[in-house]
C-alpha cells in the first residue's frame, strides 16, 4: 500500500494532493503537463523534500514532516524508469542491469538477471554496449535495471514519450505484466490515454496540483474532466469485453458484456480474450427502438440515466450494462422525450473502434 498526503510549494504552484495506491498493480498517474505529475515523482524518490505531509509504503514510513522522518533516496529502494533510459554508456548491457543489483543487500533481492533478461527479452543483448541499442531496448534495460535493484516501488516517468509507435506497442506487453508477476506496485505516469488503458488498473487524475478523481481506469476515464485533462471536448466510454469470436467473411470480432455485443474490425487476439474498448461518445447515436436500414450495424437496447449539460450539447448516459456516453444536442433530446428510466437504443458506428482503441487488460496480459 503506497499512502501519500503531500504539500509543496514552487514559486506560483502548490502541489497538495493525497492518495493511496494498492498493491501490487499499475496505478496510473493522468493530467496535462504542468499538473504537477513529475513533481510529485521526483518528491516520492527523494530527489525533493516536501514542506509538509507523509509517504507511507507498505507500513513503512519515508517521509512524515510532523515526525521529522525523511529517508535519503538511496534507503526508499524505489525504482526510477524516466524518458530517457539514463544507462552508463560505458558497460555492456550486463553492466547496467547488474549496477543497482550488486547494491542490494542480499537478504532484499527477490529477483535474478536470468529472470529479468527473460521477462524482457534481454538475453541475447547482455554482452552488447548500450550504444548499440535501439530506443525500445535501451528502455527495456533501464526497466531491468531497476528491477534487479528490488524496489518496494517502481516509478515510472513517461517512459515511452521518446519512442515511435512500433517500439511503444513493444514494450507497453512488458510494462503490463511486471507488478503481477513481481508483485510490486507500480505507480506509471503518462498524459497518453492509450498507454494507461494497456498497463493500468487503476488511475489518479490530477490538475494544477490537485487530484481530482481516482478508481478504476474505466471510471476515471468516462469523466467529463478526464476528457478536459486530455484535451478533448468528447466524453468517452470504456468498454470492457470478452472477445466472443471472429467473423473471417466479414473482417469483423464480436465483443460481448452482459448479455449484449458489438461488432469491431478484425482484432488480432484470442477468443475469450479480455479487452478494454474506447467508445467516443460522438460516434454513439440513439434512437427509440431498434433501426432498419441503416449501415450503423451494432445497435444495443439500454435505458436513459442521465442528461447533463456538456457546452452545447448533452451528455445522455445510457445503461448498456455500463453507462454508454452519447452527445446530442438538446432539441434531439426534446424530440426524443428523453428522460431517465426511458428505453433506447444505442447505435454504436463499427468503424469507430478500430485496433487503436482496443487493447488487453493488463491481467489478461499477465495471464497470457
């Protein structure tokens, strides 16, 4: 359990927030830059003294400025993995993953080279130097680096803003599958939505030093001030799913969630994989009742839960076996007589959830 109430002050900003994080799982830290996330990083590590508040990890005490207590960095055994992979240029690969592992007392190592070299796919790179690595396996050898040290915590700050699409889809399977399999927490900061959606369970969101919502990543990122944090004027839903099946003549998946489905473009997973789908609500229309001859195919039955002013227009929640965001303009909802309790359809365009948009829990990952 990572426990945190803290207060710091630099020049016009005031970061004063407090959560906890259970372990072990990913917990992701969301906002826009200058909200405050890597200042509160650097405050967890020890690199920055708070000027008042505590940081309590697994019952033990970091820092509690009322009690006096602030451990130096070097004795918080938290794991750092930054933007850039800060390795020592001149060692091997080897080298760097063993530097922090030799510093650990013996009696705290609850991990091995061979393990993490496995885990991450580093045994054929162990005797290269650094220089000739790529971006994405230079990342993955930081990661091990500060695995093989034993955290309690493992940090990680953006860790994937430098790489390109193909080397972030390469390690974000990675990322997933370290706080279930060394049972560590982890806490991933990131302003990239896709990215939280693959390795996290659950996620703080912060603006202007302030935490403004935490719980589940499917709850927290249906909010309308999760849509302002991340720049976008339209609410999302995320949909958890079973992949129920594929379709080869038709190129499309099914997903199914209590007793209802969708059709999606083809994914490339498993029947009986487990999957998050973002749904923007400007792609969900409703109507009174089922619809012939359109070319919206997945049309789901669910009922009215709320109408709520979102600038111009409305956010409709409809109860789909999750609450399903949709935008209309407030005649749309005059004329439909929409009202909580009252019974719709949602049409769901297909072609609005593409691959980018659908991605494997993090347990199902684990699993796999």
């Amino acid at each position: 359990m990572l426990d945190i109430s803290l207060q710091k002050r630099q020049g016009d900003f005031i970061l004063d927030l407090s959560f906890r994080a259970a372990g072990p799982e990913v917990t992701a830290l969301f906002g826009r830059s200058g909200s405050g996330k890597s200042s509160l990083v650097r405050l967890l590590a020890g690199l920055d003294r708070p000027d008042a508040g505590h940081i309590r990890l697994n019952g033990a005490t970091l820092f509690d400025s009322g009690a006096g207590t602030d451990l130096p960095a070097h004795n918080r055994r938290i794991g750092l993995v930054f933007q850039d992979s800060r390795l020592l240029p001149h060692y091997s690969v080897r080298g760097n993953l063993l530097y922090g592992f030799k510093r650990t007392p013996e009696s705290d190592r609850f991990v091995t080279l061979d393990e993490v070299a496995g885990l991450l796919g580093l045994e054929k790179l162990l005797d290269r130097r650094v220089g000739a690595l790529s971006g994405g396996e230079k990342q993955r050898v930081a990661i091990g680096r500060a695995l093989l040290a034993s955290p309690r915590l493992l940090l990680m700050d953006e860790p994937l803003a430098a790489l390109d699409g193909a080397r972030k889809a390469e390690l974000l399977d990675y990322i997933a599958r370290l706080a279930a399999h060394f049972r560590l927490p982890i806490l991933y900061v990131s302003h990239a939505p896709e990215e939280i959606l693959r390795v996290a369970g659950r996620m703080v969101l912060i603006d202007d030093g302030r935490v403004l919502a935490e719980g589940p990543v499917e709850q927290v990122m249906s909010r309308a001030d999760f849509a302002a944090a991340a720049g976008s004027r339209t609410l999302v839903t995320i949909l958890t799913a079973v992949v129920e099946g594929h379709d080869s003549a038709r190129q499309t998946s099914r997903l199914a969630w209590d007793g209802r489905h969708i059709d999606v473009p083809r994914l490339d997973l498993a029947a009986g994989s487990t999957v998050r789908a973002r749904i923007p609500a400007d792609h969900v229309i409703l109507s009174l009742g089922p619809v012939e001859g359109l070319s919206v195919r997945n049309q789901v039955p669910g009922r009215v839960l709320s109408l709520t002013p979102a600038g111009p227009l409305m956010d409709v929640a409809v109860d789909v076996g999750v609450p399903l965001h949709a935008e209309l303009t407030p005649d749309a909802c005059r004329e439909l007589g929409l009202e909580p309790g009252k019974a719709v359809t949602a049409l769901i365009k297909s072609a609005a959830i593409d691959a980018a948009e659908v991605s494997l829990r993090p347990d199902d990952i684990s699993a796999g």
